[in-house]
C-alpha cells in the first residue's frame, strides 16, 4: 500500500543519483516483528507493539505494517467482539479495513476499475471511518485516528472543506506530522479538486513554518512533482527543464547540482567524445564499463536513451534493473518489463514521456504502449547484434564470448540473426570448442547428441572413427544446430543413432583372433547361460578403459581366464520383475537401446599391440538395456 501510506521517493530518486533508497518499513526493526505477529494472527503481540510505541512518537509505520498484512480482517473482528473498549483494537480493525479496501480497487486508475471494485472499496472505507471515529472518542488526544480519517476521505471524496478538517485535527495533536501534510498535500492538488497554485503554496508554507530536523522539506519537490506529471508531452518536458538549477546542500555546506542534463541529450564535439560520455555515464549509475553501447530513440513513443552491453555473462534467469525518467525524472531503476527476456545482456536507462506509471509512481503500467515499446528496443538491440558482423567482427567475437547463450536463445526464433550469428557461435565437438563453420568444413555430415552424457560417451570413440559428432545436451544447441543446414545448404545433421558408432567397432585382424581364441571360449562358456555371444572387436582409443568401467576377461600369464561379469541376470528375469538393468556405462547408450535380437557381448580388444608373452586384455559389452 505504497499510495496510501505515501511514504514517496526519496530526493535521489527524483532526480537519477544513485545510492538513495528508502529502505522497506524505514529500516524500523519493530515493522517486521509487527508483520509477523499480525500474520500469525497474534493480537496481544500486536498490542504490546503499539502499546510501547506512543502516539508521541507516531505509531504511523506500525499501524500500516498490520494493516497492510494479508488476513487480520478474519481475525480482528473477534477481537473486537472480546475487547469492545479497545481503542487499539479499533484503530488496527480500521486501517486494516483501509488497506483491503485498496486491495479490492487496485492501484488502477479510475477508468479501469469497475463498479463492483467501487463498491467494495467504498464498503471497506465506511466500516473503517465508524471504527476510526470511535477510537477518535475513546482517545481524544491520539492523532493516528485522524490521520487514517484523512486517507479514507480520499477514497470516499469526502471534499476539500471536511478533508481540511481532518488535516487541522491531525496536526492540531502532531504539528509536524509528515503523513498528515503529504495526505493534505495530495487532497488540495488539481487532480483532487484543488489548484497548483495552492499546492505550491501549501507545500511552501509548511516547510517554512517547521522547525529544523523535521522530514516537511520533501513537501516542496512533492508539488513539483505533482504538477509535472499533471501536465501534457511537451509542456511537462518544459517544466522539469527550466533553466533553475538544483542543488542539495548537505550539512557540511557541500554543494551538488542533482539537475544535469544527460549525456544522450547533449552535443559532443566528436562520436568519441560522445561515447566517451555515455560509457562514463554507465560508470557512475551502473558501476561498470560497458563492452559496447546502443544509443535508443524512438521518438514516436518519446523515448530516448542507452542500452549499456554488459561486459560479464549473467544468468538469463537474472531480471535486469533498467532505469527510466519519466519526463526527466527517475521512475524506478528495477525496470526488467522495458525489455524483452531474451535482452538479459544489457541495462538501460531511458527517459520517456509516454509510458504510464502505476498509481504507486514506482514501476511502469502494463499496457499496448509499454508492449509495443519493449518490442520496439527489442528490435533495436536485434539490429545493433546483426550489424556487428559486417561492422566489427572482432566486437562480435568477444561478444560472443561473453553473451553466447543469449546469442543463442534470440537465434532459435529469429532468421535474420540465424543466418548471421551460427556460423560464429561456438559449440563442443569431437574436435573441440569451435564454430560450426569450422566444423562442417572438415565434417559434411554432423551428429547430433541429445545429452551430454551421451556426448561424453561417444566423444572419444567416434573422435578416433573421424565422424562429426556435436554435443546437443548443452541449452539451445540441439535446436541451433538442426538448423545450420538453413544457413550452408549441403550439410548434413542429425540426430547420432548408436548403430552409427558401433559400425565403426573395427572387425579383428584373424591371427589377433586366433590368439584370442582361448579367451573367447571361455567367455562364451562363462556367458553363455545368459543367451549371449561373443564377437571380438577392435576400437580406438584404448584410453576409453583405462580404467575399465564394463566387465573385463583377463588372461593372465596363460592361466585360465579370470572371469569379471555384470548384468548376470537374465533378460527374461528382469521382464519377470518388470525392470530393464542399465548397462555399464560409457558403453550403455553406444550399443544402443530402443531394440533387442539375442544379445552379442562385443569383446572389445586392444591386444595387438602388445609383445607377444603380455596380458591379453579385453572389455565385454552387454548390449543389453
């Protein structure tokens, strides 16, 4: 209920410097543990919270924090009912009522609220102005009853002469009491019914009567504010701009300007001087340098500005903070609605004069306009990625390196960056890291692996049988590069089908049989209660069982073979327990398992290449799945 209780923005919001925020609740510990004991519908919690915290001090922030907890209307009500003299009670009951009245309106305006929202809201007002008004007879000195009578007023459009009354019975309890003058403040504007000429006035009045240490000198940038956005495209531009200069003075007399003009509307002696400007510029809000910059203006939509290329990667899943003015002053600097997903890559800051604030004054509203200009940027830092190619491909090359997986979650949905970026993105193959350019060169035909486990496992065996294979389990890629034959027509892709890599399991030289076939009778005698055969095969690299990870067959030093074997279970036993065993892997995928005939253990075997007398060594794979 940011609106109602109109704690506002702070001076360096206002105006674009950084570093000032107002902290949730105004950094008071007592709000949170009041939230959480209205939450757990805690009422004597509650009440020893307000209770230490006297009407003297302002029990404003505290009576908001409960009335603005989602539920105490189920519960205070029955406090009611148990404690009928209760002024606390009462107060916590009306402006709990107050902040669910909002809840039914919404922050929309006026046109877009329907009746029905009306009628709730104005239900919810008037039960909480009777409870309100009799707190205000149980405690006469207190001020928050009368505070909280000026809100519902508002809403109810009580009029200017009883609002004014409840202001005068506010500050006649609490002079200085700044929610009371920003509520009257809001009450004598135009759009209220007043005039500027008496906001202006009021505002300067007050602050003018205050003593010093008093919050009431926001009143003045208040009004400002007020008429600004009051104001028609052109005029209000006008009026924000005025030749005054402003300049905040802190309390050791140090002076700075806080209504510079910025860097994208003003003239620069060169384009590097220009650049020069707008990359310090990110500097001093962003607090980084910028890998490139993308000057924005769309001046149908009245906005102009610059998106500042990040010059680290982020998550795609980190929602970007841009900062937009409206009409010259900051809106907000958590903006991520300005740009499309995919444009996680950059920050901007924009001034606009079209798009609409919500009704807090704290985030951009959701409508046609704000769409078709998040489109509109979109397109824009599209056009400034698709002419890197032609205009700086080293800028492209160390983009890339940076921003690759945004390169590639644009490319999936747009041709144009398609055609111009694949060829340049990296990908992991059987070669390595390198552009698919590269790849199709040396590779007519590409295989592509759905995972990258299963990458892991073909890599080296297909490496060494000289197929393309790439890894397709990374995000995007399997899509991207089905795709390259669209951009260089005559390649080939597909999917990689494990009888592709098992083909190349060479055949065994005869004699490298011959001399096996000691081990291969006994393999085939130890198996062979599992319906399996034997074939012996040849594969490259040996490294791929170094260490071995599938059942090994030793013979050693010409003793019977020692006999290794996993998967013992036969395939009809598994299909009795309704289960399929994973074979050992890194064979598991490559032998295939969409299929079954009579399974056929390949002995893989690397023994020609050792002297004559040493151990024979080969590996038995279970095709099985």
């Amino acid at each position: 209920m940011a609106l109602l209780r109109d704690r506002g923005l702070t001076l360096g919001r206002w105006t674009g410097r950084p570093g000032a925020r107002l902290e949730k609740d105004s950094g008071d510990p007592d709000a949170a543990r009041m939230r959480a004991a209205a939450a757990a519908a805690d009422w004597p919690a509650v009440r020893d919270l307000l209770e230490a915290r006297p009407e003297s001090e302002d029990r404003t922030g505290l009576l908001w924090a409960v009335g603005e907890t989602a539920g105490v209307e189920r519960w205070i009500t029955d406090v009611l009912t148990a404690e009928p003299e209760s002024a606390l009670a009462r107060t916590v009951a009306g402006i709990r009522y107050v902040s669910w009245g909002w809840e039914a309106r919404t922050a929309a305006r006026a046109k877009d609220v329907s009746r029905s929202q009306f009628e709730v809201f104005h239900s919810r007002l008037r039960q909480a102005e009777e409870w309100l008004y009799e707190v205000a007879e149980l405690e006469p000195d207190w001020t928050s009853p009368w505070y909280v009578l000026q809100v519902t007023g508002r809403g109810l459009e009580v009029g200017q002469v009883t609002a004014r009354r409840r202001f005068e019975a506010t500050v006649r309890r609490h002079p200085y009491h700044l929610g009371a003058h920003t509520q009257q403040l809001q009450q004598i504007c135009e759009k209220w019914g007043g005039s500027h000429e008496e906001m202006h006035a009021f505002a300067r009045e007050s602050v003018f009567k205050a003593p010093g240490g008093t919050p009431l000198g926001r009143l003045v940038p208040d009004a400002h504010i007020e008429e600004w956005l009051s104001l028609d495209s052109g005029p209000d531009a006008a009026y924000m701009r005025r030749p005054e200069e402003v300049t905040v003075v802190d309390p050791h007399g140090g002076r700075e300007r806080i209504n510079d003009t910025p860097p994208w509307e003003r003239t620069h002696r060169s384009p590097l001087a220009r650049r020069e400007a707008l990359t310090a510029y990110c500097r001093d809000r962003f607090d980084f340098t910028p890998l490139d910059t993308i000057e924005l203006d769309l001046a149908a939509a009245g906005l102009r500005g610059v998106a500042y290329v990040l010059p680290t990667a982020v998550s795609p899943a980190q929602r970007a903070g841009h900062r937009v003015h409206l009409k010259g002053m900051l809106l907000t600097d958590q903006a991520p609605e300005l740009l499309p997903d995919w444009a996680f890559f950059v920050r901007c800051v924009v001034d606009t004069t079209s798009l609409r604030p919500t009704a807090s004054r704290e985030s951009l509203y959701e409508d046609g306009t704000l769409s078709a200009v998040r489109d509109a940027l979109g397109d824009r830092i599209r056009d400034w990625l698709t002419g890197l190619a032609a205009s700086d491909p080293a800028l492209l090359h160390r983009f890339i390196d940076v921003h690759h997986l945004a390169v590639k979650a644009l490319a999936r949905y747009d041709d144009e960056l398609l055609r111009v970026v694949l060829p340049w993105l990296p990908f992991e193959t059987t070669d390595g890291n390198v552009t698919l350019e590269e790849f199709a060169r040396t590779h007519p035909t590409l295989l592509v692996t759905r995972s990258v486990e299963e990458f892991r496992q073909v890599a080296p065996i297909a490496a060494a049988a000289g197929l393309g294979v790439v890894n397709g389990g990374y995000t995007y890629d399997r899509d991207l590069v089905h795709r390259l034959p669209e951009v260089r027509p005559g390649t080939s892709v597909s999917d990689l089908d494990p009888a592709t890599v098992t083909a190349h399991l060479d055949a065994v030289d005869p004699t490298a049989e011959l001399r096996a076939a000691a081990f291969l009778a006994v393999a085939r005698e130890t198996i062979g209660t599992h319906d399996c055969d034997v074939v012996l095969r040849d594969f490259q690299p040996v490294t791929v069982l170094d260490p071995p990870r599938a059942p090994v067959l030793l013979d050693n030093d010409g003793r019977a073979p020692r006999v290794t074997v996993r998967h013992e279970r036969t395939r009809s036993s598994l299909a009795a327990e309704g289960e399929r065993e994973r074979p050992a892997e890194p064979w598991a995928d490559i032998l295939g398992k969409d299929s079954w005939t009579p399974p056929r253990p390949c002995a893989l075997h690397d023994a020609p290449r050792a002297p004559r007398n040493s151990v024979l060594k080969a590996t038995l794979v279970n095709p099985w799945s």
